[in-house]
C-alpha cells in the first residue's frame, strides 16, 4: 500500500517556497536596521527548520487522511436524511475540532486575564452552533451572501456595546478558530455533503462552511464581554519577558523541553476527531479496511506534522516575532513598521498550512478555473495591505472599527456582484489566511511594536488575525469579479466569431456553382 503521495517532491518545493521568504527577510532586517541577539536568531533558523518539516508532513498527512475523514462524515451524515441526528452531529463535531485547534490555544494563551478554557470554551461553543447553521444552508440551498449580510449586520450590531478591551479579541478569535485542524476538515466535510446533491449549485454550496464557522467565535465573545468582567489592569499587560539564551545547550534544551509538551497538546487536540470518526465509522460500517490503513497512517503524519510546526513557531518564531517588533519600532523612524509589515504579510500568508488545502481543493472542484496561483497571489496582497493597516493601527492607537466597517462593508457590497460561488471562496479564505503563523509570528511581532511605542497591546496590538482575515474577503471577490467580466468578454467574442462564420456560410450558399468553379 502507498502511503505517500507521487507529488511528495514537488510539496516540499511548495515549503520551501512558503517558508524560505520569511527567513530572508527576517534575516536582512537583523543584518541591516534590526540588530538582534544571536541566540534568539539562531532559534529563529532551528525553529525555520522544524517548520519545514512540520508543514511537509501535515501536508501530506491532510491529503490521505482528514481529507477523505471528513469527506466520508459528511456523505455518511447526509445520506440518514434525519435533520436531527445531522443537527447533534454537526454541533458536536464543530465544538470538538474547534477546541482541537492549536491557533485558539495559542491565542487563548496570549490574551490576559481571560482563563484560556473560558475563551476556548466560548468560541467552541459559538463554532458548532454556526456549522450547524451552515449544514442547515447546504441542505436548504440558503444564499451565503444573505446570511453573511444578516450575522455581520448582528455582529455590528453587538460590537457598538461591548467594552472596546473585547473588541479585537472577538475578531481575533474569529480568524484563528479555522486553522490547520479544522478548515481539512471542515471543508471536506463540505465536499462530502454536496457530493449527494445533483443540482447545479452543489459545487458552489461546498464553500462557505469555513466562512460561516468564523462568525460563530466573534458573536460568542461578544455576548461573552457583557457577562464576563475580566481585571482591567490585567487587560493591559504586555507579553512574558524574552528569554536570551547563553549557549546552544541551553538553547535546544528549550526545544526539547518544550517537545513533550505539544506532543501531549496535539494528541489531546487529535483524540476527539480520531474517537468521533471510528466511532461514527462502527455505527456507519462502510468503510474499507484498505482505506481505514492508510487514514491511520495519515493521522500519524498529520500529529507528527504539528508537532513539529507548532514547537518550531512557538519557541523559534513567536520570540523573533516579538523581539523584532520592538525593536522596530524602538528605531528613530518607527514608520518603517509599515513596509515592513506589509512584506511580511505578502510572504507569510504562503506559510499558512491550511491555505495549501484552500488552494488545492479551489482548482479541484472549479476544474482549474480558479488556479491555486491566482489564489495564492491575491491572498497574499490582501494580506499584505491588511499588515500594512494592522501596522498604521499601532503607530496611532486607532479603534479597530475604523477599518473593519468599511471593509466588510466593501465586502459585503461586492457579494451583490460577483459569482457566488467566489464569494464562498473569498469568506473561506478569510479564516484560513489568519492561521498558526498569523498568531504565532504576526500577534507577537504586533505586541512587541506596540509594547516599544507604549501603547495598550490589547486595543492596538490584538487585531492583526481579524486584519488578516478581513482583507482577503475584498481581494479574492475582485479576482472573481474580473473572472466574470473576462468570461463574458470571451462569450461576446465566441458569438461574434459564430456570426462571421454565419455570414461567411450564408454568401457561400448565394455563389452558383460556375462562379465557384471560376474563382
């Protein structure tokens, strides 16, 4: 049996693209404007390293396992035609994938004096209700557009209320919830529902589910906010003191020490997912051994991949993250923080693990229309310019409202104008783009900057992942928008073509034979 996949060559040329960019450039500015300690550079390098392998292995882990996992649950689901059973079974599925997720643990841990389970909890809560709602979509044939504009306008709503200290945390957790765990498996699951339907639109429903699942965590924190009073004082700290290691034995002591402990994390995270699929396939009983096998073997890719990408993130990105922040920002001409963001954000989108999925999965089901370049290019300069705001923000202590409503108001607009089904693309991309390395790079670097300016980290520095995730809604709706115009270019250009041929046959059929034969 084949456990690997024929293109493993050309993904780890897809990592190294992905990753390298983002050594380089943190390597120029340490060389050039941002001088730091040599060992937070070198645990940068070693934490590069494990990111690499960590992505490779996840990738490949995804394509043989989570994939067809949720493909199957959802078919499977789908096919008992009991709207209750589905109801339960989306709910609790979408609350365990959801406090499996490696990114809100990550967030849930930088965000001060909110006990990281009550804001797991609360966004887990808020996920399974919204991918309940998005079933209940799928199933009904629901317009996406009209449920966004109907829960945005609420979640608008409730923010005008809620203490500005929640603001940027509510939309963070939103971009963080559909990371590497849950959009393999949210998505597919998707596939796996719209696979029994066979009318035209079933494509075009399997995205969306992502888009969905996102606003679930903001609204949750937000009711969350005017029930939960957290320590104001507490709400204002900074991050934990940056520990300079004296020797390299100290320094992969670090990563040894921390080893363990996301070994024990990913297993935790993986164990819900794992119990509910065996047992879902036990009462199911319709899975082949051969096909069980090589799951299992994905699974075990899959951990080892996040095991491997979240220690390296953690102890060699997420301290280079910050200390370059505030070092940045410490410089006679702290604007600079802005380019810089900016070619940050274009690089570091690529690293995502879960916008690999995204963009494969896009060409797949649109048959190459939409190539995973052209979607990679246009995450990518959304992300870029939402750093570049993300970075405006902490030079001048802005609310995060000012750049949110007109952006999802602009995106939002643009639903009313272009194919649908790229506007279930562009909502999916916005959760995923805000992934593990937005959190565990971008938060912390933001931190560091706003630290050195003294600014409050909470309202200036939080916001960066909801940044990240609002931007792409706007530059993938415009890369829809001149697929369509392109399209009706071409349908203009084959029906002038059909007339010429016409007119061509039909002066043919008025020349006699003779004049024929003569010319």
């Amino acid at each position: 049996m084949k456990f690997l996949p024929s293109n493993l060559r050309e993904k780890f040329k897809e990592t190294l693209k992905a990753v390298l960019p983002i050594i380089a450039i943190v390597l120029v500015l340490c060389f050039t404007i941002a001088p730091i300690s040599p060992s937070i550079i070198l645990m940068f390098l070693v934490g590069g390293v494990l990111l690499i392998m960590g992505m490779l292995l996840f990738n490949v882990g995804v394509d043989i396992s989570m994939t067809p996992m949720g493909e199957r649950v959802g078919t499977t689901m789908t096919k008992s035609k009991n709207i209750f059973i589905m109801i339960a079974l989306s709910f609790l599925l979408g609350v365990m994938i959801t406090i499996s997720e490696p990114d809100l643990q990550v967030l849930a841990g930088q965000v001060p004096s909110i006990p990281n389970m009550v804001l797991i909890l609360t966004v887990a809560v808020g996920v399974g209700f919204f991918l309940v709602l998005a079933l209940v979509r799928m199933l009904f044939g629901i317009q996406l557009s009209h449920m966004l504009l109907v829960f945005y306008a609420v979640v608008f709503t409730l923010a005008y209320f809620v203490p500005g200290d929640f603001l940027a945390v509510a939309f963070d957790s939103g971009g963080v919830t559909t990371g590497p765990m849950t959009v393999p498996f949210i998505m597919a699951l998707g596939v796996g529902i719209s696979a029994i339907r066979s009318d035209k639109r079933a494509a075009d429903d399997s995205f969306g589910l992502v888009a969905l699942c996102s606003i679930g965590p903001i609204l949750a924190v937000l009711v969350l906010s005017m029930i939960y009073r957290p320590d104001v004082n507490a709400m204002s700290t900074g991050s934990e003191p940056i520990q300079i290691m004296d020797d390299t034995v100290q320094m992969w002591r670090a990563f040894m020490e921390e080893f363990p402990a996301y070994m024990k994390e990913i297993a935790i995270s993986l164990l819900p997912i794992i119990v509910f699929f065996f047992l879902f396939q036990l009462i199911s009983k319709d899975i082949q051994k051969r096909l069980l096998v090589k799951i299992v073997v994905g699974l075990l890719y899959t951990y080892a991949g996040l095991v491997l990408f979240l220690t390296g993130v953690n102890v060699g990105f997420m301290p280079a993250g910050n200390y370059l922040g505030q070092v940045i920002a410490g410089l006679s001409y702290p604007w600079i923080i802005v380019p810089i963001g900016m070619l940050i954000g274009y690089f570091i989108v690529k690293a995502e693990p879960a916008v690999y999925v995204l963009t494969e999965q896009v060409e797949e089901l649109t048959s190459g229309a939409i190539s995973a370049k052209a979607m990679g290019m246009s995450l990518s300069i959304g992300v870029a310019f939402s750093l570049g705001l993300a970075m405006v923000r902490v030079l001048i202590g802005i609310s995060i409202l000012w750049f949110l409503l007109p952006g999802y108001a602009v995106a939002l607009g643009l639903t009313f104008f272009v194919p649908k089904i790229f506007t279930a693309i562009a909502f999916d991309s916005g959760g995923v783009a805000s992934g593990p390395m937005t959190a565990t790079f971008l938060l912390p670097f933001s931190m560091g900057a706003c630290e050195a300016l003294g600014g409050n980290v909470v309202t200036d520095a939080f916001g960066v992942v909801a940044m990240v995730a609002m931007t792409p809604l706007i530059t993938i709706q415009i890369l829809g928008l001149i697929y369509q115009i392109q399209e009706q270019m071409k349908e203009k250009q084959a029906a002038k073509d059909y007339t010429s041929i016409k007119v061509c046959i039909e002066n043919l059929d008025n020349v006699d034979n003779q004049e024929i034969i003569e010319l």
